[in-house]
C-alpha cells in the first residue's frame, strides 16, 4: 500500500513548506509594516508628506502608508493591498487542503476534498494576479489609472451668478412676473447699478437671470448681503453642544533678524456658537519698527472643556483668483500650541510651508477675502491630544 502514498506525501510536503515560507514571508512583511506605521504616527502630517501637494490619510494602510499623491496611487496601492490579502488566504487554503491530505489516511474522499480545496485555492490565486492581464485584454484603458480631463474647479468670490459686465442690461425681477411681460424699454439698469441681494432678468437671454453685486460706499456683497469688513467667512467644525469658536483673530507675523512678532490686524467676537465671522482690518502701523512683514494667518480661540485655548491656522488658497482661502488645520501642525509661543525655527519652518495668508491679498484694489475655516472634532485641538513636538 505503502507505494501509493509515497508520491501523494512528498506532494502534501512540498506544498506545505511552500505555503509555510509564503506565510513566514508575508508575516515579516507585514511585522515591518507595522512598525513603519507605529513610527509614522510619531510623526505629524507635514514630516510624513514631505510634498505639500500630497493627501495625508488619516488611517494608514498596509502597502499604502500615509501619504499618497491623489487618487489613482490610492487605487493602486489599494489593489496591491488586496492581491496581498488574497495571497495569504490562498496559503491559508492550501495549507488547510494539504492538512487534509495528510490526514486523509488513504480516504479517496477526503483526499479528493483535499485536491479540490487546495486546486480552488490555486485558481482563485491565479485569477487574483492575472486580473490586471484580464482587464487590459477587455480594454487596456481599464488599467490606466489616470485621470484626465478633469480641470481645476474655480471658487469664486461669494458663489453666485453674477450680473454680465459685457454691456447688457438688466431689468429688476418682481415676484410671480413672467419675462415675456417685461416691455423691451424696461431693460435700463446696467451691471454697475445691479443692487447687492437682489435678482435681475437679463436683456436678450429668455428668462436667464443674475445676481447684482453693488454696495452702497465702500461695502462688498457676499452672499446677497452688504458688509464693511474685508475679511469674513463661515465656520464649521463636529462638536455635540455646538460650541466651537469663541473668537477669530487676524495677525500678522513680522521678521526683524532672527526673531519673529506677532501683531494684531482684526479680530471678531465669535460668541461659542457662531457659524460665520466677519473681520475689517487695520494695517495701520503694521510691522513698524519690527521689521519685515511675512504675511497674515487666522488665529482662534477654541472653545475646549469650558476654556479658551489659542490655535494657529494654516491658510490654503482653494481658488486661482487667490479670493477664497480655508483652512482644516493648524500652524505647523501644532494642535495644541498658541502661535504667540512659537520658537523662531517652527515660525521658520511655517514661513516654508506656506501657510500664511500672502501679504498681496489684502492690497487696496484686492477683493474682499473668503475665508472659511473647518474643525474636525474638537478634542483635536486640545492640548491633552499633543500633535505638536
């Protein structure tokens, strides 16, 4: 008997210690790749994405890391995670039909259970690794992972559709009234006189309307409504009794050598619960006698356990126009630091990264400033969550 099992032994054998350095391979991998990531969370956003056009996600992934640099390397990595995963349930299964090979104990049954768990495993393997071969045989543009086309979308100032400045005329829109009851001579109020908060039919567009964008003196319109600030926008962040900022300050840093100053321009009282702010500058005097202006950031004071802690923000233009900026984090990723106790090397290294609000934005032929900052939860920003080194 002895002479029909020794071939289907040394088989058994084989795939087992094929599927034990398989695994014992994988498990070093993954050991590794869990120390990387333990050392990775050490670290803040900024020194684990060394280029600042790159995503920090939040969660790090095996194969993925922290740090990718837009979609289609996210889908990639994420594919290649996946091959991975299939990789190590397919030794799993060999391993399981070669157990039940061996202790099959000539059981043509069992063994034949065993030749199909471990020849189901093999195929749904190979199936894994040639899909990238299938796709590419249905449409190789299934494996580009590209994304073409796709422009750069533009935020304009106070999102709206704004009267034409190509000469048309416009005529106020009364309501319940039909454009085909508007006489032609009606049509008299150019783009200049289009009033802030109210809505226009246009000359020659068959019902087509627009918003009017003028102020009376020297207001800005946003958002249908006329203010005197230069700087405003609105507040979000994820807190259960809604309270969140409790002032929003405009500063400027100054350079004189090697230190640095920090100088008030505007602040608005936010009251805990407000969801917008509005701020009017004051560049009077501004880095007199303390040197070189550097630029402008946001500082708040988040509302954390009944206190009033100070935070930095670090500004980003989401528009090329440079009109509408926002920000979801903190200066020099420093979650629980006043910026007013910033070292010269971390206000060096925030003047590097470019999170400062450039200093031509806020020049007198400029547009108003959208501004509009964003919180994650608040237990974020507290200084027991110790972000900043």
């Amino acid at each position: 008997m002895s002479k029909y099992f020794v071939k289907p032994k040394s088989k058994i054998f084989f795939i087992l210690i094929l599927a034990i350095f398989i695994i014992v391979g994988l498990g070093v991998f993954v050991i590794g790749d869990e120390v990387f990531a333990q050392d990775q969370q050490a670290k803040t956003p900024q020194e684990i994405c060394k280029d600042a056009s790159d995503i920090w996600l939040q969660t790090y992934i095996p194969g993925i890391g922290q740090c990718v640099k837009g979609f289609p390397e996210y889908l990639r990595a994420l594919y290649n995670l996946f091959i991975g995963v299939v990789g190590i349930l397919a030794v799993i299964m060999i391993m399981a039909g070669g157990f039940q090979w061996l202790l099959a104990a000539g059981n043509t049954q069992r063994i034949s259970g065993a030749k199909t768990t471990i020849i189901s495993a093999i195929m749904g393997l190979v199936l894994a690794l040639m899909s990238y071969t299938m796709l590419s045989l249905i449409n190789p543009k299934l494996t580009i992972l590209q994304l073409r086309g796709i422009k750069k979308v533009t935020l304009k100032l106070a999102l709206g559709n704004f009267c034409p400045k190509d000469g048309k005329n416009m005529v106020a829109e009364s309501i319940g009234q039909s454009v085909q009851t508007i006489p032609a001579d009606a049509y008299k109020i150019s783009s200049s006189q289009a009033e802030c908060g109210k809505t226009y039919f246009i000359q020659g567009e068959k019902g087509n309307t627009c918003d009017g964008t003028k102020c009376p003196g020297s207001k800005y319109c946003y958002e249908r409504m006329c203010f005197e600030e230069k700087i405003f926008g609105k507040i979000s962040c994820q807190t259960n009794d809604g309270k969140c900022v409790d002032y929003v300050h405009l500063k400027a840093l100054c350079k004189k050598g090697n230190d640095f100053n920090v100088e008030e321009v505007g602040s608005d009282n936010t009251d805990e619960r407000d969801v917008s702010f509005k701020i009017k500058p004051d560049y009077a005097d501004i880095c007199l006698g303390d040197g070189e202006l550097k630029g402008f950031f946001m500082r708040i004071e988040v509302k954390d356990n009944g206190n009033d802690d100070d935070r930095g923000l670090a500004s980003s233009s989401i528009s090329d126009d440079g009109n509408y900026w926002q920000s979801n984090g903190p200066l020099n990723g420093c979650y629980d630091k006043d910026p007013d106790t910033f070292s010269p090397d971390e206000w060096n290294q925030v003047v590097q990264n470019k999170q400062l609000l450039p200093i031509d934005i806020f020049e007198e032929n400029k547009l108003p400033l959208v501004y509009d900052i964003i919180l994650g939860e608040r237990e974020a920003w507290s200084v027991e969550h110790g972000h900043c080194k």
